[in-house]
C-alpha cells in the first residue's frame, strides 16, 4: 500500500533568553520597540505535520511519499528525512520562498516571542496530485493533514474526483478554517483523524452532528491524549483502545502525527483497525518520551516491546512479521 501524506513541511527555531523580557520592554516606548536579546541557545527543531507523519511511517519500513511545499533551503532536512525511508521527491520547491518556520524565543519565566513564517507553504496549493500519481505509479491513501487550507480543501477535492481514498486530518488548521472548506475536507474520507477537543470543533464549524459526519466518512479515529484512541464506524459500537505504557512523559509535541504513523502503518500491513490503534498508540509514546516530534528511535525490538508491554505478547507477534 503507497500512502502519501501531504502536509506542512516546517521547522522550529527554539531560542532561549536567560534574562526577562519585562526587563527590557519599556513601558511608555512601546510605540518604538527596537529590542535584541543575547539568547543563550538555539535549537532546530524538524517540524511538519507531513513530515512528523512520514518520519514514522519510514521507520516503519513504508517508504510514504511526501507531498507538500519547500524552500530552496529544504536540501538539510531533505537528506534527514531520505535516510529515514521518506520519499521526498515529490516535494515543490519554491523559486521565491523558504521553508515555513517557526521562531520562537522563550525568557527566563517562560515567556514567549514568536512568530510563524508559512511561506514555501502557501504553494501547497499549486502542487498537482496526478502528477503525484503519475510519477509514483499510484497512490493508495493520502492523509490530508494542517497545511495552506486552501491546499487543504484542492486536496481532498482532487481525491474524490480520482477516486483515491483519503484520511482527513486537519487538526490545528481546523481553528482558522471556515465551515464550508471543512465540510469540503471531510467529505467522502476513508479515515478521518482529530483529538478529542478537535472533534467537538469540527462538529461546530460543519453543523454537522457526530452521527452525521459519521454518515460522510468512513471511520472515525479521536485520541483521546492519555485515554487512548476512540474508533467509530457507522452501524457498530465504537471501539476503546487504551493507551500503551509511558514510562517519562518528556514533550507532547508530535504524539498526534506519531500516533497516526504508526495506525497507517498498521493498516497497510492489513492488521485491524484495533491493531493500527495499539501500534499507533504504541508509537506515540516513543514520540512522548524524547524533545521534539523526530528524535525519537523506532526499531523492531522497541516497538515489539512497546506492543508486549501494553497489549500482551499476541499484539506484538501479529506486527512481528511485519518489521
Ligand atoms: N499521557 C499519555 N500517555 C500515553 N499515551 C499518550 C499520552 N498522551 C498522548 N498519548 C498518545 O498519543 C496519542 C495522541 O494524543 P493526543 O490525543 O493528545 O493528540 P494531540 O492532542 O493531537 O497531540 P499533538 O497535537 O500535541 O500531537 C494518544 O491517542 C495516545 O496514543
Ligand atoms: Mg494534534
């Protein structure tokens, strides 16, 4: 099964000040700010939603393909994801912008500066999914996740009209986008992903009721953070898949895209959509217990343990074959 995951491609750029930022501001100049802080650390941090998504599932040994927009700076981080088993040569590079990024600066008691450049992103929108699918010979699932909306709603309009199959995942995008495009996104998909507070949202911006997006998608997966996954499908109980062991909640950032890596995975290897939920719920802990959505280490023998550990030894012998 080829899934390609389109998305943002992003990174972050952490600073911290370790002074006061409250220091330096002065009160009855705020008309003329002009501020530099001598930050003591920067971190670059590999960010994405498409490329949190594709870095587990190229762990996973699927070789997913990236679709999404980049600068011409993208070649660094293009080379991280290609030895991690991402097919990045799909990706647009942009004549004009560079890659989206975040930067943020963060003082001594935690308060943030911060500013989000999308650039290269907004040329999600011009990128042409049957290329994609000329060039890569066929496509059997996009997941369609936070990116340009407008990207967004092209994406899913142009699954329907090829007949792929699609998941939808708009997670944080879901805030800014109108109800329509929602609507729009939703429409028709395989596999539609969100977190729980999401899922209360995407009711509100469609008004549509749970059972009526139900009617439009085909299954429904909500995590539900330390709860686990909650997995819906018209006509059938719903299904509760607990989480699996944490052993050091470190950084948040990330679990979401870990969790759906590893439930795709799963699904292309055939396994139940129970399975997909213990090795997704399996992989975002790998992804919880590190700094940062990719510097986790995924391997046979952590993920095999991982499943044994939380599910029983029959979970991890149903994934064994597969890795
Ligand atoms: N405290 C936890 N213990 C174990 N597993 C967790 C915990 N928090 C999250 N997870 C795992 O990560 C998955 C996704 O978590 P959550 O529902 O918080 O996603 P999210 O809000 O989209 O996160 P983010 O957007 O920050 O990546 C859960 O379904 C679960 O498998
Ligand atoms: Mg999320």
């Amino acid at each position: 099964m080829r899934i390609a995951v389109s998305a943002s491609i992003a990174t972050d750029h952490l600073m911290t000040f370790g002074g006061k930022f409250s220091e330096q501001l002065v009160a009855d100049q705020l008309e003329n700010i002009s501020l530099s802080f001598l930050v003591d650390e920067l971190e670059m941090r590999r960010g994405g939603v498409a490329c949190n998504i594709s870095y587990a599932l190229g762990r996973l040994g699927l070789n997913p393909v990236l679709v999404g927009a980049v600068g011409a700076d993208f070649g660094e981080y293009r080379a991280w994801l290609d030895r991690h088993g991402v097919d990045t040569s799909q990706v647009l590079v942009s004549s004009t912008r560079h890659t989206a990024r975040f930067v943020c600066t963060t003082d001594r008691d935690q308060n943030q500066l911060a500013s989000f450049y999308p650039g290269a992103m907004s040329e999600a929108r011009d990128i042409d999914l049957g290329a994609i699918v000329n060039h890569t010979g066929g496509l059997d699932l996009v997941l369609i996740g936070a990116d340009d909306p407008q990207a967004m709603v092209l994406r899913s309009k142009e699954c329907r009209e090829k007949g792929i199959a699609f998941a939808a995942d708009p997670s944080q995008q879901l805030a800014i986008m109108e109800g329509p495009d929602v609507r729009e996104l939703i429409e028709g998909a395989t596999y539609m992903f969100t977190n729980e507070y999401e899922a209360g949202l995407a009711q509100q911006k469609t008004g549509w009721s749970a059972d009526e997006i139900l009617d439009r998608v085909g299954t429904r997966i909500t995590t539900l953070g330390g709860k686990g996954v909650r997995i819906e499908r018209k006509g059938e109980p719903p299904v509760h898949v607990r989480s699996a062991a944490v052993r050091e909640q470190v950084d948040p950032t990330g679990v979401g895209d870990a969790f759906r890596g590893g439930f795709l995975a799963a699904l292309a290897w055939g396994e139940s959509l129970e399975r997909a939920a213990e090795v997704g719920n399996a992989v975002a802990v790998h992804a919880l217990e590190v700094t940062g959505p990719q510097e986790y280490e995924l391997t046979k023998e952590s993920l095999l343990r991982r499943l044994t550990d939380s599910y029983g030894p029959e979970s991890a012998a149903a994934v064994e074959g597969h890795l």
